[in-house]
C-alpha cells in the first residue's frame, strides 16, 4: 500500500514543484484545511459505470461519500505541501490509494462486436482482459466471484484539450517532463461528468478571462438547471461545459484547476476466473456503456444563449453544431475495451464480494446446486464458478446450471466454447450440467433470460427442493425480470408465500445488479 502510494505521487512531483512556483492571483486567499462535504467527493453516479450492484458498499464497492475529515498525513507528504500547494486527492481516493497495486494488462480478447456496415468496422462491445496481479497483497489469496477495482484514466482527447488551454507553468521553460506531468494529472481528473454547484465555482478561479468566469459563476448560481444538464438525457461533460463558456482566448491557471477538479474514483468489476487459473494472474469480462444522446444544438445550446452563458463563439462550429448525436462513454470501460493494450498498468485492490460458490453442508458431501443467471458481462463470476467446478473432483462439486444471454450466437464465444466443454466433461455431475441461451439479437427473434427461466419452471423447483442456490448477475433491468419469473415459477410450491425473499434471507439468493 504505502509503496503503491509513493508510486502515485512520484510521477507528479515535478509538477507540483513547478505549481507551487506559480504566484498566486491577487484575489487567492492562502489554503485552509477544511471539512470535505459529499459534494466535493463528486463520486459519480451508477450510471456513470457499470458497477452499481447491490451490495452494501454502495456504487459499485467504491464506497459511500459522507462527511470525513481531511487526512493530515496525506497533505504532509503531497508534493508541493511545503509551499502550500496541497495535492487535489479526496480522502476516499487517498485512501483507496494506500490498498492499491499496480496490475498489468496482459491480454485483451473481444467477445461482442457489432455487425460490420459497408466501409466500417463494427465496433467493439465487450472485452476479455487479462491482468498481471503478481503487486497486490492479495495477488494468490483472492477466490472465484471476488471484485477488483480499478482506477481508470480520462480519455485523452479530453486530457489533450484542457492541456492546451492551460497557461504555461512558471519557470518551467518548454520542460517537456513537466508537459508529461501535467497530462497524467489531468488524466486523473474527472473530465467526462459535471461537478457540483460549489466545485464549479471554485473551478471558475481558474480562468484568466474575467467574462469567461463570470458565465461559469452564473451557472453556479442556477442549481436546478446545472442539474439537468449532469442528468442522463444531457450528460453534459466539463470539456463541453467550458467549450460552451470560455471565450477562445479563455486559459487555465494549472494549479488551480487541478486543485480543485474533482478525480476519477475506482470501477469494480467481478473477477471472470478461477484463482486455480494460475499464480498472480486473473481475467475480467467488460462491456462497454455507450449512450447516444442528443447534439448540443437542439436543447443545450439555446438554454445557454437565453441565460447569456454562451461565449459569443461558441455552438457555432464543430460536429455537433452540423446536428450529429453525441456519446456518452463510461470512463473505465471505454479505457479496458476501446484503448487498452498490452502492458497498459492500472491502479487496482482486490476484495471479497457476496458472489461465491455455496459451500458443503457437511465434511464429505457435495455442494447443493447453484443456479447462475446472466446476461453479457454479466456472465463473469460464473465463467470463474465452473472453471473452479472443473478443478475439483466430481463428488466434491455440486450441479451446475447456467443461463445465458447473448445479442446473437457469435457472441462471447471464447466462453461458450468453455461451458461447452464443461458440458461434456467426464464424471459425475459434470461441471456444468445444464447450459441455456438466450439470444435478443438473432435474425429478428428476441429472447431473453426470463423466458427461459419460465421454460424451465419444473427444473428449477426441482433444485430449490435439493437446497439450490441462485445468482443473477447483469444489468438492473434484466435482475427484476428474472426475478420476477423466478417468483412465478416457484409459485407452485410456495403456498402463497414469496419464496425468492424467503432464499434471500438464508443467503440462497444473491444478485449483482447494475446500471
């Protein structure tokens, strides 16, 4: 942990150096330690990535923002601090911080693409990654349906474009080390989501252009409207924010800004492998989220202009001013399936999460049956169940069933290929018994995981009878079908009673639900 943190800091401490040389504007007042609102923490929203699941811990394991202190010893050794600059860390991410390693990429995978048009490539959907883990504390101590965080990096356009509006850093004299510092500092800044309403004032320090800043100022100031245009029909993003408002002249004070700019916090993902796979090394099944929304010009743009926010250039030139849509892209999905390669390193810490095999009842006797239920990445965890299934002997392993949804049938084949091989493994019961799939996307016929589990209803009151145990894993709105469905077909046996509730109570009903 500590040396994951002297790591972080290190390759920043030129900057910061050069920071804390820059005279303070005349208005700057010197910096006080202060109380940290939730507000400030700017942790973003489940929509934001695909990890916002049930569990306690909140949007996907990277914990809850309520009021905490300033951490001391984090100020004391930031570079910098000396000179009164204090490096722009939450507490939650310093903290997050001091448990992390870095994890290598080693591999990369595509399992879901979109059909190809005429002259363009289809795009990539969903990725398997494959990470060196050998750094981390818990590296050969981790088990099948474990979580690992990962702290991801805004995309560079975005880093590009606030680089080049910065006003140069003092005494730094063309210093090529200290342009490479300033862009990993600001590829750690939230760059994709609008920060709240006392964030962005403090931001507006920042501007050298007084008509610029008074615009940022005034939107501030209107709550309410800042809030629709962070909601997801807008998902208006501070790179377009300021290229709304700035005037092309418009620069940025570094430190300032990266004072005060909110960072990126940590994905969560569930862990696609078995820790028997091999020492220090596991797997991660990543869909991307992709949202199309609405160009600027048709709601966002005019709003601007009718509250005098707009700089006088501004909205008059560009792709979306010619009417294309926009796109919204999760930061750390858009990293692991669009820009990763081999080598890529990641700041990362492993832990526990409820998604785990059932155990024996007893010394000597199998498992009782599990359930699994997925759609696309979803189906992680439980690539990871069967594969820790086909390592054991087959009376130390209970019955297997999987449900699968898919877009079309050359979807996630590397995985397929494994249940099925599963499937028709020797011994008794083999790893995975049943295999069931579900494709939403095959030459016009839709079908999805809760009418499988309709199909199946007298399989599955049979394993409920035998101690089964359920997981579901996927997006939220596929967890309250299959939900549903599950309650359906237990009906029979449940006398009135809602025997999903009564299996989550004793622990044989776990979801992990996102989005």
């Amino acid at each position: 942990g500590k040396a994951a943190h002297e790591d972080f800091a290190e390759w920043r401490k030129g900057l910061w150096k050069a920071l804390a040389q820059e005279p303070a504007k005349e208005h700057e007042q010197p910096l006080k330690r202060r109380r940290i609102d939730s507000a400030e923490l700017e942790t973003t929203s489940p929509d934001s990535e695909p990890r916002s699941s049930s569990r306690p811990t909140g949007e996907g394991g990277t914990g809850g923002a309520g009021d905490i202190e300033g951490d001391e010893e984090d100020d004391a050794d930031a570079p910098g601090a000396a000179a009164g600059v204090r490096a722009p860390k939450s507490a939650i991410l310093a903290r997050w911080l001091r448990g992390a390693s870095a994890a290598v990429v080693t591999a990369c995978v595509d399992l879901d693409q979109e059909a190809a048009e005429v002259g363009r490539q289809g795009d990539i959907r969903a990725r398997h990654v494959e990470l060196d883990i050998s750094a981390l504390s818990q590296a050969n101590d981790w088990e099948a349906g474990w979580t690992l965080e990962l702290l991801p990096r805004s995309d560079p356009a975005d880093v590009q474009w606030f680089a080049q509006r910065m006003l140069p850093i003092a005494g730094s004299g063309g210093d090529t080390s200290q342009r490479d510092a300033l862009l990993q500092e600001l590829s750690a800044c939230d760059l994709l989501s609008l920060p709240a309403a006392g964030t962005l004032r403090r931001l507006a320090a920042a501007i050298d252009d007084s008509q610029s800043a008074r615009r940022v100022l005034q939107l501030a100031e209107e709550e309410a409207f800042l809030r629709s245009l962070a909601a997801p029909s807008a998902r208006l993003s501070l790179r377009e924010l300021f290229a709304l408002v700035l005037a092309p002249t418009a620069r940025l004070h570094a430190r300032d800004f990266l004072h005060h700019c909110p960072r990126l916090i940590a994905r969560a993902y569930t862990v696609a492998a078995a820790r028997a796979d091999g020492p220090g090394v596991l797997a991660l099944a990543v869909a991307l989220v992709r949202e199309k929304l609405q160009p600027l010009h048709l709601d966002v743009i005019p709003a601007f202009a009718k509250r005098g926010l707009l700089a006088s250039e501004a909205g008059n030139s560009g792709d979306d001013a010619k009417g294309k849509c926009r796109e919204f892209l999760g930061a750390c999905s858009a990293q692991l399936v669009l820009r990763c390669q081999l080598g890529d390193r990641f700041m990362a810490r492993l832990r526990p999460s409820p998604l785990r095999p059932p155990p024996s009842p007893s010394f000597g006797a199998p498992p009782p049956p599990m359930v699994m239920i997925a759609a696309g990445a979803g189906v992680a965890p439980f690539r990871g169940f069967v594969r820790e299934w086909r390592r054991l002997a087959p009376q130390s392993r209970g019955l297997a069933v999987l449900f699968f949804g898919v877009r079309g049938r050359s979807a996630y084949t590397p995985y397929m290929e494994e249940f099925r091989a599963a499937l028709t493994e020797a011994g008794t019961p083999p790893p995975l018994c049943r295999l069931f799939c579900a494709y939403s996307r095959d030459n016009g016929r839709k079908e999805y995981v809760q009418q499988l589990i309709a199909d199946q209803g007298e399989l599955l009151r049979s394993l409920v009878r035998y101690g089964a145990h359920f997981y579901v894993c996927g997006a939220t709105a596929m967890g309250m079908g299959v939900r549903k469905a599950i309650v359906d077909v237990l009906a029979a046996d449940a006398g009135g009673r809602n025997l999903v509730e009564e299996l989550r109570a004793c622990g044989r009903f776990v979801e992990e639900l996102w989005g």
